[in-house]
C-alpha cells in the first residue's frame, strides 16, 4: 500500500499521485480520516476533506471552563451524511488523490471506494442523496468531475432528496445529551439490556466514548473486569504514553472506532460506567487480554456479566506466551505435589471463621485457612480494659460465622484444593507475626464455603495488589458473592444494630457456678455445643438457651490428664492422656449434645 504521507504543495496538482489507505473515522459528510497499515506500531494518519462539495457541521460540546460557551447543534442533515459515510467507508480500503493543500495544511481530493479510481466516487455519491451541497463558486467548466457533480445535484433537487426535500430537515437535528444527571440510576434503569451503540471515541485501549441509541446519550465507558496502559498527562499538557498504550489503544481503534455495536451498562461504582462491548466479530475484552493488552482488575471484576472465567483464562493465556505487558512475565513456582494440592478430608474443628483442623485419611490433623477471605474483625481496642476480651462473642458476626461453618461442616468430609502457602511472617510495627499458612478452596455437596460464608456477609474478601498471584483460585466468586452481600446488606454490610452476644462464662467462677447449678437442674436433659476438650473426661461446654459457658466433668469416670501449665510450672502428662483426650475430640468437638447436670464439683466444674 502506498504511503499516506502528505504531499506539500499548496496549489492544486498537476498530476496528482493515488494514494490509499483505510478509513479510520468520518469526522462529518466532506471530511475522513485515512491510516496505513501498521508496522510495528500505530500508523501514520492524515484528514482528507472531499473537494468542490459541503455537508452540514456535525454537533459539538460547548468548551469546558467556558460558563458563556453554549453546545452547538447538528446542522440539517450533518448527521445523516456522517452516518452515510460511515456505513459505507468505516475499515475499508479507499484509494484518493490530494488535489489541494492549503497554508494551514488542509488537503482537499478525491475519494474513491476501492483500489482504484473505477470504485464508487464518494462525493458523486454524497450529492446524488442530497446529503452534501457542490461548491459552484470553485467550479471549472472545462472539469468534467465537477461539471458531474452539478449535474447530480441538480437531479438530486428535482427528486428532492435529503435536504432538498420538503421540511427543512428540523427532524434530522438530534438532542444530543452530553451529561446524564444520575448515572447509577441510569445504568440501574437498562438492567443490564445490551444497548445499540456507536463508539465515537477510544480514549485508551480500555475507555471509549459511546453514543447511545435511539436517544443520542454519548457516555464514556470503561471495560468492566480489565485496565490498559494509559496515557499520562504531563505538567506541561503532554501525554506520555505507559509502555503499549499506543498499540492497545489501535488495537481498540481498529476493531471498534465508529463501529455498530451493543454495550451492556453493568455498574457504575463513583460515577465511572463500566459495561462490556459486544461485536460479532468477538468480546474485545477477552481479545485485550489475550493479545496482553490489557490486565485484569479484581475491582471491577466482579461486575462483568459475561463470565470472568474467560477473562482469567485469557490473561493467564498472554502470561504464559509473555506478550507485551507480560514479555517479563514470571510464573510462580508451584511448591505442592498433585496429591498434596487436592484431598478429601475430615472437619474436626472450626477455628474462628476463617480456618478449620481437618484429618487426612493418613490419621494426620492439618490446619487449613480458606483462601482470600478475612473473617469479622473488631474496630479498634477493646474498651473495656476489666473485661477479657473474647473474640468469638465480643467481634460481631464472628459466632454466626463461625456457628455456619460448624453446622455444614463438622464431621463432614470436604474436598480441598490448596491454592497457595503464604509463608511465615516477623511481628510488624502493629502488626503480629504469623506462621506459614496454607490456604485452600474447600467445597463440599458442590458448594464452595469461602463463597457461601462471603454471599452471606459473614466474611469480607482480601483485596490483593494486582501483581499478587496468591489468592484464590475462585477469586471472582468471591468477589461477586461479596457485590451480592453488600447490594443486599447482608451480615457485615447490614446497616441495622449489629448482633450483642451475652454469655457468662461461669467455668472458672466457683460463685456463679453455684448459682447456675440448681436452674440447670430443674432444667433436666439440656442442650449444649463442646466448644473445648481439656482432657478425655473434661469439656468446656456452651448451653445456648441459657447463654454460659460451664466446665462439665463425665460422671463416673475420670481419664488421664493431659500437660498444663501449673503455678509451679509445667505439670508433665499422665500415660495415654493424649490418646484419651484425641478420642474424645473426635467424638464430640464442637458438635450439639445433650446433657444432664449432677452436681457441683471442685473448681467451678458442673
């Protein structure tokens, strides 16, 4: 293809040269934008205006900071001529000549659809609708071109087409609406419907400008679920491009600018539309990644309505073929084999509401977290300086947490994939240390927990740094489970008085216990939930219905103790007390009893 390279003159020519090029954009009915072909980078572009023929000046926003400054109107007929261009002209190959270039570097010429000068001439055909005017004060009579463009704009009048037919063409000026006063209530009234479209504008290769039809609302729109490198504006007003910004942004350019196309509108957090772009020539979002144009981004993820499977799988596609973004791209290494990375076990406790001890079929007791979740947490210190601080009724929505994992799971088995092993880290100025963890997606009956305990607003989900892989390998359930949960002011997000859990703990108070000892007599069979095994014969109990917490001893046995801590030190462990004390765990751990209540023992104990 020829270049599309200006020529300088600023005379019509002679003997103008044919050049070609494809149509980026059609700025109005007289005026095109043609490209070359890229290598190695966006091409070269230039505006050619058609020559001896006028279409009506397409609408325009008032200029921002102006407060006398006032939008400009559609002339009759400027957009219809746009439109007709663009239908026609949009990615297509055209060839033209330069007839004209003025001072202030204008270039005037002739287009003709096609390779050559036999395809259709866009200004004959312009006329012929009655979509453009000639400019008879420039004609020539020895100019057969311009003598056929009189020609067709005399029979043009005569079959009043376009402007020429009656009515001055008042209909044909749109309202174009350049702000929309509530965005989110915009974007909630489509339910997320696909909308026709055409993008006017591609700002990045991730944010176009859209104008939305049938009532002309031109919004911009982000991609939901990806981000491109952008563009930066210096102080000077310059525009610094980030690495493959450019190339993302024609990427985009390339496949959408003033295309037909449907957006679906899928949220609008701080005033920013996000929606996906739907082409039948495929999903650019997917294609952005893919191509490694684009990242993916866990904020606006969750949104995306078209399956954010693919957008991962499309991401982790460019990361493995380390294409542009990715081109040093390094995959971390995998430090688990198969069968340590995906087992059946068995729920034996639940610990707080984030992480729960499970038993291999090995007999081996292993600690597992569920991955990129954060169970409820206190605000600030604990007030009351007197009081002990318990963290399973004192931080709201910890005991409905831990109390939903303890119902679905105990005794249960589970499958578990291991995601990740964050490894150990120092205490931290305010923070605590912490021992390596392994972090796993645990599912049982199909459902994933880390999900169901998210969707319930029992648990908040870990947002990490776009380049931390260590998460979940279910991350964008989380992610939408959490969207669900605040929409919903579930749990955590709930905007009502936050759960209060009074619970006397009567287990190391000889007073209180016998108190509580004749009302949990008369009371018979009582229910309770094993909340602590101190030894194979010793429990620490919780009696829902009346809200304590008791030491209960086995009536008529007594089991070896185990190792405690004593006043004089460290009291060694009686034979099998281990074994009698893992028995009894495995029995009745944090599952629902029934009790009968004797007497009052030594120490506080029931």
């Amino acid at each position: 293809m020829a270049s599309v390279s200006a020529p300088s003159q600023t005379a019509p020519a002679s003997t103008a040269p044919l050049q070609r090029g494809i149509v980026k954009m059609v700025l109005s009915g007289c005026a095109i934008i043609v490209r070359g072909q890229p290598r190695g980078g966006p091409p070269p572009e230039r505006q050619i205006n058609l020559s001896n023929i006028r279409a009506g000046a397409m609408a325009r926003r008032a200029a921002q900071g102006q407060s006398d400054a006032k939008d400009t109107p559609d002339e009759p007929w400027a957009f219809q001529a746009r439109e007709f261009l663009r239908k026609k002209l949009i990615g297509k190959e055209v060839c033209f000549t330069v007839e004209i270039k003025t001072a202030l570097g204008r270039e005037y010429g002739m287009v003709y659809l096609g390779k050559d000068t036999t395809g259709e001439n866009i200004a004959e055909s312009l006329v012929n609708e009655g979509l453009a005017t000639v400019r008879r004060e420039g004609i020539r009579g020895n100019n057969p071109d311009q003598a056929r463009l009189c020609e067709l704009e005399d029979q043009s009048k005569s079959s009043k087409k376009g402007m020429w037919s009656e009515g001055g063409g008042a209909h044909t000026i749109r309202d174009v609406k350049y702000t929309i006063e509530n965005p989110r209530n915009f974007v909630d009234s489509l339910h997320q419907k696909p909308i026709n479209a055409i993008i006017e504008h591609v700002r990045d290769g991730s944010v176009v400008r859209a104008l939305l039809l049938p009532d002309y609302y031109l919004v911009t729109v982000m991609l939901s679920g990806v981000k491109c490198p952008t563009f930066k504006r210096e102080g000077d007003g310059t525009e610094s491009p980030e690495p493959f910004a450019a190339e993302a942004k024609f990427f985009t350019e390339s496949r959408l600018l003033q295309r037909d196309v449907q957006i679906i509108l899928e949220s609008c957090p701080n005033q920013i539309i996000l929606g996906t772009i739907l082409h039948p020539n495929g999903n650019i979002t997917e294609l952005l990644l893919k191509e490694g144009f684009a990242r993916c981004v866990d904020w606006s993820m969750a949104v995306y309505t078209q399956g954010a499977e693919k957008l991962r799988a499309a991401e982790r596609s460019a990361k493995e073929r380390k294409v542009r973004i990715w081109k040093d791209y390094v995959a971390p290494t995998a430090n688990l084999d198969q069968k340590d990375r995906q087992f059946v076990a068995k729920v034996m406790q639940v610990v707080n509401a984030d992480a729960m001890v499970v038993k291999l079929n090995s007999g081996e007791y292993k600690t597992i977290h569920l991955s990129s979740i954060r169970p409820p947490r206190t605000d600030g210190e604990n007030k009351d300086k007197d009081k002990r601080f318990r963290p399973l009724y004192d931080i709201p929505y910890m005991f409905e947490a831990r109390e939903f994992l303890r119902k679905k799971l105990i005794g249960k088995k589970v499958n578990v994939t291991v995601d990740y092993i964050r490894a150990a880290t120092g205490p931290g100025e305010g923070t605590p240390a912490f021992a390596e963890r392994t972090c796993a997606t645990v599912t049982i009956g199909g459902i994933n927990i880390a999900e169901a305990l998210v969707s319930k607003g029992l648990a908040t989900v870990i947002k990490y740094r776009q380049d931390d892989d260590q998460r979940s390998s279910h991350y964008d359930e989380l992610l939408a489970a959490e969207a669900r949960a605040i929409k919903n002011g579930k749990g955590l997000h709930s905007k009502k008085e936050v759960p209060i859990h009074r619970v006397a703990d009567i287990s190391g108070e000889t007073q209180k216990a016998k108190q509580f000892l004749p009302f949990l007599q008369r009371a018979g069979r009582s229910e309770a939930v094993v909340e602590y095994v101190f030894s194979g014969s010793r429990l620490k109990l919780y009696m829902p219905k009346e809200t304590c917490l008791i030491t209960f001893l086995l009536a008529g046995i007594e089991c070896p103790r185990s190792s405690r801590n004593m006043p004089g030190g460290m009291q060694v462990a009686e034979p099998f007390s281990d074994e009698a004390m893992l028995f009894t765990k495995e029995l009745v751990l944090q599952r629902e009893v029934n009790i009968s209540l004797f007497f009052f023992f030594l120490m506080s104990s029931i």
